[in-house]
C-alpha cells in the first residue's frame, strides 16, 4: 500500500508508526512524502511531526483559510483548516493563537471540529429557521442537529460570515463580511434602530421572526429572538440578541414576560451581589409583547467581535462529561491550567445562584468562556464570559402553556460547598426581593416570589444557627 492508502484508514500517525505500517525505512518515508503532494499533511515539530491524508470536502480538496475578526473589526488570517482521513480535522497556524491547545491538538490534530468552532453550528430557534431557509441551496439536511461535521464545515464556509464568536471559515464567507463592512464604512448599510424607533421596531421584527426565522444570525438558544444593531443617541452601536414573548393574554404566555423581567434582574443582581460580569439587558414592552434586550458581548460597535466558547463545546471535545453540575466537571479539568482555581470558584457561586432562584435549565450551552492574556509559552487560561440566560426555568410553561406547580425546595450545601452557598443565598434573596416588589411582574407570580424569599430567609437563619 501506498502512503495515501495506509493513512486513509488509519488516520494520523507519527512518522516511525506510519513508516512501520509501510514496512519502510524513514529515508524511503521521506522520500515518498514528498512524491504525495497536497494529497498529505505534516504537523509537528521533530518527533511530534505526524502524517494524514487530507479529505475532500464537497468535492473540495484544498485546505479552508481560517479568519479572526478583532474588537475593532480589524481581519486577520490565523491558519489553514483541513479536514483529515478518516475523520477529524489539522489546523495548521500562522501564528500565536488565543485558544488554549493541548497535547495533540498544540499539533494541530482534532478529532473532530475544534473545540472553538463548535459553537459556529447553526442551533438553537434563529439556526433552525436559518437551516430550513438554506437547505435546499447548501444541499443539507432542514434539520441542523442532524448535520454531520463535514456538513457544518460546508455551511460554515459559504454563509459563514455572522456567526457566534469572532471566527470566519472559507474565502467565500470572508468576502462575505468584507462586503459588509464595505457597506456599513461607506454608509449604505442602514444605521441602528435608535431609541425612538424601537417600540415601533420590536413588533414588527417579532413577527417576521416567528413567521421566517430570518432576522438576525445563528445565535444559540430556543427562546423566540431575533438579533439587531442598536444606535445610541450619541451614535454608539451595540449589537443586540432580543427575546419575546407572545402577544396573547393567556396564563403561559404572562408566564413568559414574567420570567423575561426575571432573567434581566438576575442580571443585575450576579454583576451586583455576586461581583461577576453579566451580559447588559433592558425589559422593552410593546405591542403586547415583553422584549429583553441583551448587549452581545462578542459583538464591540458595528463592525468589532470577540472570541467566546461555550462549556459545551469544551466539555465535548475535551472532557466528555457532558450533564454533570458545571463545577463539578470544571474541577476534573483543573490540571490541564485552563481554568484556574478562581474561576471555578467563580462558577460554584453562580451555580449555587442558579439553583437557588430556581433555575432547572443550567445545561452546558448557558455557560461560556473567553480566553485570556497569557505568555505564548504556556496554555492560556479561560476567564468566565458574561453570564447569561440566568432565570427560574423551574416555572416555565410546561409545553409551552401549562403552568408547573411545583413549590420552590432551596437545598442545604455539603459543608465544602458552605461559603459559596452563603454567598449564592445572599444574592438569591435579593433576586427574590426585587422580582417581588418589580410592577411589570404580574401579581401572582410576585406573590410567589415574595414567598420563595422567605423560604429561602429561613434557610439562611437555619445555615447560621
């Protein structure tokens, strides 16, 4: 067998295992890896190097330009993605690279997609709309969940240019964003909906979002949305992700507005009572609907982006513990210096808060990180992103109308978890307190709130006892 055939089927291998495999000295290895062409990969340094055969996407055979978009909307190629035999990726830098890499992956071998383009999937309410609308030309499944890795990679590369994070994949997709940018610099792009057109906005893009699911990007989650460019009254532009409720008066519907008001003072109160960053939000109410109004924070002006990863991305592609309480996993990857001991910390406070103000939905895509600083000798630590989609999702609608009765049970905390509790509690008790006394929450879920409050005080006296 030749080079190519032997690394088809058996994926990447490091050069004395692939010259085993042809019965060959390195001298003639060396010599037939230069005959392979563009059909081969190398990555590595000395005895790291490793060989694959490279896999044709769609027909395609050459390698996918990788781009990063800075806070100021500054573009920049940062390496060569190639999708490898019989699966996985090579991602061959240019350079210093802001994400954490370890073991083979410093090489540039990923079992599948790397794990900070995970999240560039189509998901969620917006990417399921945006499927069903480009399916027939992408040639790919309605259903994004069902798309395989070469899929998304094809996705990725045509229509790629407004996704999650600050990653753009293919020439096409980047041309794309240049000619966006081209229109927002010389004014031909619509400026931002200021705050008087708004009340009049929100409506009517509700309504195109429920009837196409076209407005706005991929943005994760299930919540009806819809994204937008906000134009402050001093010409700042802050690029919004907007969630809505129905526009009926029935029971499940108020639910949805009430929990709404309730995810924006949560907000508040983890930046407030707990001292972590939180994603900016603003309650809108107009034509009948409630609107929360999320600042994205991978999004800097009209043209500016950051880098962000979900845990879910991380714990799949990394750790393989997908469901497990989020502090409990982050601990496990302790020893690879991704996280340091703070921001686990960190994330044993806010999971003590969420759970605390009811929150049943802290799966792993409602946590996210950023990379940090760090010298370019050693793994760079992630910092925890704005938290977001923090709200008592024990009191959501069953399928979508039916009011849950359930009563609120505030558990006790195993004594190593005692000062995180403490703290949580604190902060949940001022949520309580303020979805208790808020107006726009209507009177019978305040009332609730306002006794889940005192259940949750009389635990606290309990605790200091």
């Amino acid at each position: 067998m030749d080079i190519l055939s032997v690394l088809r089927q058996s994926g990447p291998l490091q050069a004395g295992a692939l010259a085993t495999s042809l019965g060959i000295s390195r001298a003639t290895l060396s010599r037939q890896v230069k005959q392979a062409g563009q059909g081969l990969i190398a990555l590595g340094q000395a005895r790291r190097t490793a060989y694959a055969a490279r896999r044709p996407v769609r027909g395609n055979a050459l390698p996918l330009s990788l781009f990063s978009v800075d806070s100021v909307g500054r573009l920049a190629e940062v390496g060569q993605l190639s999708p490898v035999y019989p699966d996985g990726t090579a991602l061959a830098l240019s350079g210093p690279f802001e994400w954490p890499l370890d073991g083979a992956m410093a090489d540039g071998w990923f079992e599948g997609l790397p794990y900070f383009m995970q999240d560039l999937r189509p998901q969620g309410f917006l990417g399921r709309h945006f499927a069903r609308r480009y399916a027939a030309v992408l040639q790919v499944s309605e259903d994004p969940n069902t798309w395989s890795d070469d899929d998304a990679l094809h996705v990725m590369a045509v229509l790629g240019d407004d996704l999650p994070g600050n990653l753009l994949l293919g020439e096409a997709s980047c041309r794309r964003w240049l000619d966006h940018v081209q229109q927002v610099t010389s004014g031909r792009r619509e400026a931002g909906i200021t705050d008087e057109r708004v009340l009049e906005a929100y409506p009517a893009l509700a309504a195109e979002a429920l009837s196409t699911g076209i407005v706005g990007s991929s943005a994760g989650g299930e919540f009806p949305k819809f994204t937008a460019l906000r134009q402050s009254a001093d010409g700042r532009m802050q690029h919004v992700l907007v969630k809505f409720s129905g526009a009926d008066d029935a029971p499940g519907t108020l639910r949805w507005s009430d929990l709404l008001i309730c995810e924006h003072l949560a907000a508040q109160v983890v930046a407030g009572r707990l001292g972590l960053a939180a994603a900016q939000s603003r309650i809108l109410q107009a034509g009948g609907r409630t609107f929360l109004e999320v600042d994205r924070f991978d999004r800097h002006g009209a043209l500016g982006r950051s880098p962000v990863v979900s845990w879910f991305a991380i714990n799949a592609s990394v750790l393989g513990q997908l469901g497990k309480p989020w502090p409990e996993a982050l601990t496990t990857l302790l020893p690879t210096k991704w996280f340091t001991a703070e921001t686990v910390a960190q994330v044993r406070r806010l999971w003590w808060f969420g759970r605390l103000i009811g929150n049943t939905d802290m799966h792993d895509g409602n946590l996210s990180f950023v990379p940090t600083d760090t010298p370019t000798d050693a793994p760079a630590p992630l910092a925890l992103a704005p938290v977001y989609d923090m709200l008592p999702m024990a009191y959501a609608p069953v399928r979508g109308v039916e009011l849950p009765p359930g009563t609120f049970q505030p558990q006790l905390p195993l004594p190593a978890d005692a000062p995180a509790w403490s703290d949580a509690a604190e902060a949940a008790s001022a949520f309580w307190d303020l979805a208790a006394q808020d107006p726009r929450i209507s009177a019978d879920f305040r009332r609730l709130c306002g006794e889940n409050l005192e259940r949750l005080r009389a635990l606290q006296s309990s605790m200091r006892m």
